[in-house]
C-alpha cells in the first residue's frame, strides 16, 4: 500500500470518526473548542434582540437586529398561514438557512387550531426528510398528542425554522430572528393556549430566567400583539423522554392540565 492510499484511508477514518460523533457541517472561519462548558444565554437576551423597530430599508442579513427587523415585515404582511410559510421559505435573515440546511421547516398541523405547540429545531432527520416533527422525538410526540386527544386541534412549529450543524441549541439570535414569524403564527391561528416542549423553546418565548425543572408543569402568560394574553404551558422535549422514559408521567400530568385548560 503506498503512502498516498494510507493517507486517504486515515483521512476517511477520521472523518467517519466526525460524522458518528455528530459533525455534520464546519462553517465558522476560526476553530472553536466545543467541550469547554458555555453559559446559556438568557431568555430576556432572546426577547431584547427581537424588540427592534420595524426597519424601512431594504432586506439585509449583516446581523440580528435588521434581520429581525425584516421577519417583521414579511410576517406582518401574510394575511394567512400558507402566505407565512411562504414568507418563512424566502426569508434570508437567519444564518441557519446558510449552513448546510436542506430545507425549511415551518411546522405541521391545524390553521385553526386551539393549541400551538412550540418545539426548539429541526433535527437530522427532520431536516433530511423535508418535515417537521418526521424524527423519533417528533412521533413520541405525535402519540402523546394523540393520546390526550389533541391531535386535530394543534399546530406544531419550532423556534427556528432550520436545521443547526451538528443538533446544536439554536442561538438567542437566531430564535430571536424567526420569533416575528411565531408571533404572526398566534394572530393569524388565534390558539387558546401554548405548549413549550423543551428548555429552547421555554427561552425563546418566555422572558423568564427559570429552569425547566421549575417551569415544567406551571401555567405562565405570553402576550403577542394583536392578540390576547395567552396561556403557556412548559413540559419536558419528547427526546428527553426517549433517554429518561421515567419522565412520561409528568408530561402526561402535563397534556391532561392542558386538556382541562382547553
């Protein structure tokens, strides 16, 4: 074997090393240690960037603040959900549209429904499949919907709309960018209440510094313009559940309430 094919077959070991490990992109320009431990950013962060001005300038993606500027325009300017989506798949404000995702991903389910279920990202799966919700977590959470009978009456979006590299937590600004989407999603379904699965969506929608361990299972308000004061109900992600199955009983507790409340 000469020096040549040795190197190539160290160079495909390492990067099928890569790819188990979870590495599906490499896009920043400087290398980043990724086993040092981050702080998570604050929900009042994820909530201060998305309370910029209405921008009246042309569209421009150059950082947080004009994006979510210009995801304001477009979402205010769908008079309903299919001209949202569509709004949604032209939007280039987001960096994550950039960074290898395959598709975008808005959400799944009833225009007119009573619940709105706010996830955290598409995953993989979801991502490779062109769905929503299409993954493991996504169909636990489809049956958990199905047994508390809500499954006609819910909407499913998440709180960004592409796949981040490598099933990264999105970050404040790119959930800050696509929360005027979100927004418009509540005044144009007008749901009675609203589930947050997960910790990431808890951040992006809640201005609350609690954990989930306090969150979960409280009811707290959200207030969208041009709608009411809505209910918000926090409980454990359905991938937390596949790896801590003990956890189904306080979600169940969870959708029972929610059903009561409905």
């Amino acid at each position: 074997m000469n020096t040549l094919s040795s190197d190539m077959l160290a160079y495909e070991s390492l990067l099928a090393f890569w790819r188990d490990a979870g590495v599906d992109a490499c896009y920043l320009e400087e290398p980043f240690d990724h086993t040092k431990i981050q702080a998570m950013p604050t929900p009042a962060a994820v909530q201060k960037l998305a309370a910029v001005p209405v921008s009246r300038g042309p569209l421009s993606n150059t950082n947080a603040a004009t994006g979510t500027a210009d995801a304001r325009q477009l979402a205010m300017a769908a008079q309903d959900m299919d001209a949202l989506v569509a709004a949604v798949t032209a939007f280039d404000g987001c960096g994550l549209k950039k960074m290898g995702a395959r598709s975008t991903l808005f959400g799944r389910g009833a225009v007119d429904a009573d619940l709105l279920v706010i996830g955290d990202a598409p995953n993989d799966v979801d991502d490779a499949r062109g769905q929503a919700f299409s993954g493991p977590a996504g169909q636990l959470l489809d049956r958990i919907l199905a047994a508390a009978q809500l499954t006609d009456r819910a909407y499913l979006t998440q709180s960004v709309f592409w796949h981040p590299p490598g099933n990264r937590p999105p970050t404040p600004e790119e959930q800050a960018v696509c929360l005027p989407f979100i927004e418009r999603a509540v005044q144009l379904i007008q749901p009675k209440a609203v589930l947050l699965i997960g910790s990431v969506a808890a951040r992006g929608i809640l201005p609350s510094n609690e954990s989930l361990l306090k969150l979960q299972g409280r009811w707290k308000e959200w207030t969208v313009e041009g709608h009411a004061t809505l209910p918000v109900m926090t409980t454990f992600h359905p991938g937390f559940l596949l790896q801590q199955p003990q956890a189904k009983g306080l979600v169940w507790r969870d959708m029972l309430a929610l059903g009561a409340r409905l």
